[in-house]
C-alpha cells in the first residue's frame, strides 16, 4: 500500500491494451476523451473562487482539481503533469 492512499488507482496494476496503452489513456487518447479533459481542465484548473469563497468551498475546489490532475497524469501515462 502507497503512503499517498491513492493506490487503487494507479494504472501500472492494469493490463496494457493490444495497442499498448492503459484504459486511461485510450479513454482520453480519443477526440471525445481529449474533449471532456479539456472541459474538466478549463472547469477546475483554469478558474478561481472569488475573495469571500468559504473555507469548504476551497477544500472541494482542491479536491476536484487533485482529481483532475491525477486523470491527467493518468492520461498521459503516468508521465508527471
């Protein structure tokens, strides 16, 4: 078990596609999946909260973002994003 308790979703536990890739990245290889990260990037990472966000609102906003981040990396085969 990882430090980070994100190891169920690691994707090197998987079987690799016949073509050589990971289900991650034939998902978001597609021009549908290159869509919906493209949505989910300009959604989480390429916006703010305003001055007066809550405190909880900030704590979702990060989580939602850590997923997005982590789907990237996944993405893009485990390469560092």
């Amino acid at each position: 078990m990882s430090d980070n308790g994100w190891d169920w979703f690691d994707a090197e536990n998987e079987t690799l596609s016949e073509n050589g890739t990971d289900h991650w990245q034939a998902c978001f290889d597609s021009d549908a999946g290159a869509k919906v990260l493209a949505d989910l990037e300009r959604h989480f990472l390429q916006t703010a909260l305003g001055p007066d966000a809550s405190t909880a609102a900030i704590w979702m906003r990060e989580g939602k973002r850590a997923l997005v981040l982590q789907i990237k990396r996944l993405a893009q085969g485990l390469k560092e994003v």
